[in-house]
C-alpha cells in the first residue's frame, strides 16, 4: 500500500475496529476509544502480533516495539498508528 496516502483518525479506527474485532473474535460496534486492549479485550502477544502484522499489511507501516508496549487502549492505538501515518 501508499503509505504516503493521509488517513483521517476516523479511517484508522475504522480500519483498526475491522482488524481487532476479526482477531478477537468480537463484533466492532464493542471496541469504543475506552477500550482496553488487553483487559477488555483479553488481546495475548499472538493477537498483538497477528494486529501488528495485519497494521503492517494494511497501512503499509510498522509501529516501533517501543511504542507498541506503550499502547494500553484502542484510543492510544489509533493515536500512535495516526502519528505514524500523518506525522
């Protein structure tokens, strides 16, 4: 993919909420910006790998381990993908 293409913060949680739901096995309308990913969620580090992967895929980037391990809520994601993608 581009990864030069700008994506609105409402593209990438869209995106974001289709990848998480698939991989978690939940329907998108239960992951909200509160959303933990690992209490709520019950993400394990082959779901966060598997994510990682399919971001990578998607978007065309890779997100940093530094800034993977920061990452606690559906909101931190979408805000960490969205520096990456639109600086």
């Amino acid at each position: 993919m581009d990864n030069s293409k700008k994506f609105s913060k409402c593209e990438i949680a869209e995106e974001l909420k289709k990848i998480i739901a698939d991989i978690v096995n939940v329907e998108k309308e239960a992951i909200d910006f509160t959303t933990k990913l690992l209490e709520d969620l019950g993400m394990d580090s082959f779901a966060v790998a598997e994510t990682m992967f399919l971001i990578q895929e998607k978007f065309g980037v890779t997100i940093a381990q530094e800034d993977i391990l920061k990452v606690d809520t559906f909101n931190s994601l979408v805000e960490t993908l969205d520096k990456i993608l639109n600086g």
